[in-house]
C-alpha cells in the first residue's frame, strides 16, 4: 500500500509540475472582450444615473461590486469549462494553479474596500485607484503561465490604477476612471490571448 501512494504521490507531482510548465489556455478571448463590454455599460449607467456618485457611494459600490462578481462568475464559469476541454487530465491542476495566482489581489482588493469603508471613509475616493493596482497585481501574478504580452495588461491597470490617484478626489468616481480602465484592460486581454493563440496554431 505504501508503494501504491508513493506512486501516486509521484504522479501527482509529475502533474504539478506538467501544469507549471504549461501556458494556461482556459481564458477564452471572447469572454474576456464581453466582460469589457460590462464594464463600459455599467460606466454608461453610472453616466446616467448616477452623475454624482460621491454623494451615492453606497449605489457606486453597489454598481461597481455587481458588475465585478457578474465578470468574475462568467469567467469562472467559462474558465472551468474550456479547461477541462484543452488541458483534459491537468485540468484540475491548471484551475487550481489559476486561481492560486489571481486569489490573493482579489481578496486583498475585497479587504481593503471594507477596511475603507469602516475605518476611513474619507479617503474612499482612492478605491478606484487601488482596485486596479490590485487586479494589475494580479495579472503580473498570472503572467508566469500565460503569454508574454500579458505584461503589458498588468502594466496598463497599474498605470490607470495610479493615474486615478494622482488625479485626485474630484475625478475618482467619474464613471470613466473605472470604465475605460477595465474595459480598455480586459479588451487588451481578450486581443493580446487571441493573437497569441492565433501564432501559436499557426506554429503548431
């Protein structure tokens, strides 16, 4: 028996370390250029329902969170699905390697919007700008098993992430300073993930 889950624990090993040298394929470009699209409209509907959402934070955050957890459900969903499809016996362990990476700016983004919420109020205006520097993170996390190119979508929400701050409190809850970020970011995935599947086919 000691043999059999020593062999067993080998093969698992062998698994990990197929799945860590393996570009990660269950982001589908398509996917990522509609949650981009989410990210305009829910901009578009701040536009007009909310001009003046400093003083309607609670529906800001309400907006801004929903739309997050929609994006963040269909990639999911999709993610899994398209996972099992191309990666087949590593599935479970190229999901797993995936949300290992992209987890900790999740929850650090998740946590520093209640820590603000309770203990700072006043500074509030500078979610916009931390929320994409922690999803910039997270891209930089994910960009050991994904395209080279990707670093140019971790730097794109890194800039707008600081650029949001720099800009000051008068501009942060424009519906723009998160609509053009994070639909110009995920549409910048969702082409950089194309292109380089396109080469990769062509290569193959």
């Amino acid at each position: 028996m000691s043999d059999l889950n020593k062999a067993l624990g080998d093969i698992s090993s062998i698994r990990r370390q197929m799945a860590r040298s393996t570009e990660f394929r269950g982001y589908g470009p398509a996917t990522l250029c509609a949650t981009s699209v989410f990210a305009m409209t829910a901009a578009a509907a701040q536009a007009f329902w909310l001009p003046d959402a400093s003083h309607h934070l609670p529906a800001y955050l309400a907006t801004w969170i929903s739309t997050a957890v929609v994006s963040a459900t269909l990639i999911g969903t999709q993610m899994h699905a398209r996972t099992r499809r191309i990666h087949s016996a590593m599935a479970d362990e190229m999901i797993r390697m995936a949300v290992e990476q992209f987890l900790p700016s999740a929850v650090a983004g998740a946590l520093l919007t209640v820590v603000l919420m309770i203990f700072a109020p006043s500074v509030l205006w500078m979610l916009p700008g931390l929320w994409q520097i922690t999803f910039g993170l997270g891209v930089f996390s994910s960009c050991r098993f994904l395209p080279r190119p990707m670093l140019a979508a971790g730097a794109w929400y890194l800039l707008t992430g600081l650029a949001c701050i720099a800009l000051g409190e008068s501009h942060a809850f424009s519906p723009w300073a998160m609509g053009v970020p994070y639909g110009g970011g995920q549409l910048l995935v969702g082409i950089i993930l194309q292109i380089t599947r396109e080469e990769a086919d062509d290569e193959a």
